[in-house]
C-alpha cells in the first residue's frame, strides 16, 4: 500500500506541475504530456509479463525489483536534464512500475486467503486511489516552496521505505523454477497491445489538428494497427503450439474470467473519459478557474478511495457479481448527471457535476475489488500474477480509449452539444458494461444449482 500511494501521489503532482516542468526543461507541454501518456503505454504493455514474472519467478522477488527500480528511476527524473531525458527515465519507471502493481496485488491477496480477496483488493484501491487525492491538495504548495525536482527525491525516499519494510516484513510465496518465461508470447503481446494504444493516440491527435477525413489517411497510425493485430495473431499462434504458454487461451472461454474484465474496462472508458472533459466543461462553460477546477475534482478520487474498502467487503455478503452491477449502474447514473449538465451554466450544473463525480468515483470503488477477485478466481493458483497483469491491462487499454474518445469528441469547442454528445458516449460505455456484468454467472447461484442438481440425484438413487 505504502509503495502504490508513492507512485499514484507522484503522477497527480506531475500533471498538476506539467507546465512549470515544461518552462524549466526548455520545451513545451505538448511534449511533456508523454511524461504521463509514455508512462501508460509501458506499464499497459508490460504489466502482464510483469505478473507473469512474479508467478514463475515469486511475486515478493519482482515486487521487491519493482520499487527498487522506481525509486531508482524516480532519482533519475529529478535530475534530467531535458525533456527527453524525463520522458525516457518515466517509461523506464513505468516498466518498473508494471512489477510492482499486479505482484503487491498478488501477495495482499495471498495474505488474506481466497475467501478475503476481495478485501485485499479494496485495500489496495484505497490506497492507490487516495493517492491522487493526496497529490492534488499537496502537490502544488509543494512545487511553488521547493520546486519540482526535490520532489522526485521525496518520493524516491517513500520508494525506498517501501523497499526496505517490504524486504524485511513482506513473506514469499511460490516460484515454478521448472518453468521458463513464454518470451515470444510475451514479446508479441506487448507489442500487439503498445501498436494498437499507439494507433489509438495517434489518430486522435490527427484527428485534433488536421481534423477526422486527413487523419483516416495517415498512413503511420494504419501501419500501428496492421502491426497490433499481426502481434495479437501471432501471441494466438504462439500460445496454442506453447507447452508453458504466457497466458492459457482456455480462459478466455470462461465468461467469469472475460466478462469482469470487459465490464471493467467499459467502467474506466467512461470514468477517465469523464476526468478529462470535466475540467473543459467547468473551463469553458462555467468560467472556473484552474485552482476551482482542481478542489471540485478532488472528491471523485476520494470517493474511489473510500468506497474500495467497502467494496472488498461486499462480495463476502452479496457475492461478485452484485457490486459489479451496481457499480456499472452507479457510472451510468454519473454520466447522465454529467450529460444533464453539460447544456447548464447555473448552480444546478455544478451540482449535477459534483454528484455526476462522486458517482463515478463510487461506481470504480465498488465495482473493481469484486472484478479483481473474479479474474483471479477464474483461473488456475499459479497464475494469479498474470490474472491481475491482464486485468490491470484491460484497465489501461479503457482508461487511453476512454481519454482520447472523449477529448477528440469535445475539441477546443465551448459549444454545449459537443459536451452533450461525448458525455452521451460515456453514458453508452457505462450502459454497455452494465450489460455485460448482468450476463456475469452469479457464481453463488451456479453453486447452489450444482448442490440441489446433486441432491436430487442422490434422493433419487435406489437404496442398497
């Protein structure tokens, strides 16, 4: 907990100070937006083998690696010396980055037992999530008393406090040393996944500056997608010919192990979607200002943060299934507040707004500890590391889409109907993950169903 408060406190106080880095740097914030985009695509692209890494090799190892690393590379930011320098250390850090999550994900969950996994997972949100929380209300003070770069060092030293209690406090688990890493399926993998995330930012910024029928001629951005989805075709190939294969292809036959992802990703479309528009509305049709802007978004991180820990209790009570429906319902509900909202200029639209953010921030507390104990729960004991990796990886590929949909929707424009339109999106994404977590199977229901089948056929059974 302590090492993903570090990382997600670290990456609110670098969006806050972008610009104020990009001025010291000699370069302009355009570039420096791929200290935070670069940083997504690696960990997206590297947060499965990551886990996978921890499930053949033990996930204390590659976490204790992870922090290592980072606190590392987080040294290395506070001391570079153009932007390329910062981009390069913050990729290099979210590599790093991907060791860490899914294999602090597994040992937390392995400390409280299958039957508690869902807790673990709450746990963890609430401290991932009051990160950004943490970021907003001391990242910018912080920067205008001692600048941008002591606070790399801070935050290296949190690194570095984690590393050590996590080396003396933090138990191993199991290791496959018969097993060797599947370095073609992972290879493919990733880069499947990064040339698509790549296709994706790409066509959106053609998109934003020489507008939709020039982008559908960049040839770059359709080579990136011919590239991704020859890389998916052969990871395909590779894992049905693997004898130790990276991730079996089995699973993705098994509705409780897909479905919770998907709907997981719809849920984050809408949820990232709505954090980058919101602040364009407020700006543009509200006239707030920036520091206004910053303390009325504060609560959607808080509410995620304090809903998780509920949410991880849950399922011990209601089953999976339930927190991840209403948690879609409770984005739907946000995204249709926001949607009222976006025609408004009065009082009445900041409500909505404030309610269409805490709702949002409610509906990912709720729904991602049962998501995350439903994946892991769906396949085999040993592959639990690559189960979070693929899960979290689902996340980030919604969280981009979700990003650059709904920034391309809404454009520089003031103009209420684009704002109506993309927030009308995220209400279909939300409206969408609400389908497929209603066609989950309620595993306490398949249970019971089994047990009376079971019965009946025992009465059934002649004596003797």
């Amino acid at each position: 907990m302590l090492s993903v408060m570090s990382f997600g406190s670290l990456m609110t106080i670098i969006t806050v100070a972008l610009g104020t880095i990009a001025e010291d740097l000699n370069s302009n914030r355009a570039t420096l937006t791929w200290v935070i985009t670069g940083l997504m695509l690696a960990m997206a692209a590297c947060t499965p083998i990551a886990g996978k890494l921890g499930d053949l090799y033990g996930h204390r190892r590659i976490f204790l690696i992870g922090l290592a690393g980072g606190a590392l590379m987080t040294v290395a930011c506070g001391l570079a010396w153009n932007a390329a320098s910062l981009i390069a250390f913050r990729v290099i850090f979210g590599m790093f980055g991907a060791c860490v999550n899914p294999n602090a994900l597994a040992l937390m969950m392995n400390a409280y037992g299958v039957q508690g996994r869902a807790k673990a997972v709450g746990w963890f949100q609430f401290a991932m999530t009051g990160a950004p929380t943490i970021g907003v209300v001391i990242g910018g003070p912080m920067i205008d008393v001692v600048g941008w770069r002591p606070i790399f060092i801070v935050f290296a030293a949190i690194t570095g406090c984690a590393l050590v209690a996590g080396s003396i406090f933090v138990r191993g688990g199991a290791t496959q040393t018969d097993v060797k890493l599947d370095y073609p399926g992972a290879i493919t993998l990733a880069l499947g996944v990064l040339a698509g995330l790549l296709a994706i930012t790409r066509f959106a910024s053609s998109i934003t500056l020489v507008g939709g029928s020039a982008a559908a001629r960049d040839l770059v951005a359709w080579a990136l997608v011919a590239l991704s989805a020859l890389a998916i075709f052969l990871f395909i190939k590779v894992e049905n010919h693997s004898s130790a294969p990276m991730l079996k292809l089995s699973y993705f036959r098994r509705r409780n192990f897909v479905l919770p992802m998907v709907t997981s990703a719809l849920i984050q479309f809408a949820y990232m979607g709505g954090f980058v528009v919101t602040p364009a509305l407020l700006d543009k049709r509200y006239g707030w200002t920036l520091g206004a802007t910053a303390l009325l978004m504060a609560p959607r991180p808080a509410a995620f943060s304090l809903a998780s820990p509920f949410g991880g209790h849950l399922p011990s009570k209601v089953g999976e299934k339930i927190p991840i429906l209403i948690g879609a319902g409770c984005m739907a509900l946000s995204m249709i507040a926001f949607t009222s909202a976006a025609p408004l200029t009065t009082g009445l639209g900041i409500g909505l707004i404030l309610v269409g953010l805490l709702l949002s921030g409610v509906a990912a507390g709720l729904s991602q500890p049962s998501v995350s104990a439903m994946v892991v729960g769906n396949v085999d004991p040993a592959d639990m590391g690559i189960a979070n990796g693929m899960s979290q990886q689902l996340m980030f590929i919604g969280t981009v889409c979700g990003i650059q949909t709904m920034n391309v929707l809404v454009g520089d424009s003031a103009d209420p109907s684009r704002f109506l339109t993309t927030y009308l999106v995220g209400t279909v994404m939300a409206f969408a993950a609400i389908f497929t977590a209603a066609s989950i199977t309620d595993p306490r229901r398949a249970k019971a169903a089994t047990s009376a089948a079971l019965s009946r056929a025992s009465q059934a059974q002649p004596a003797g």
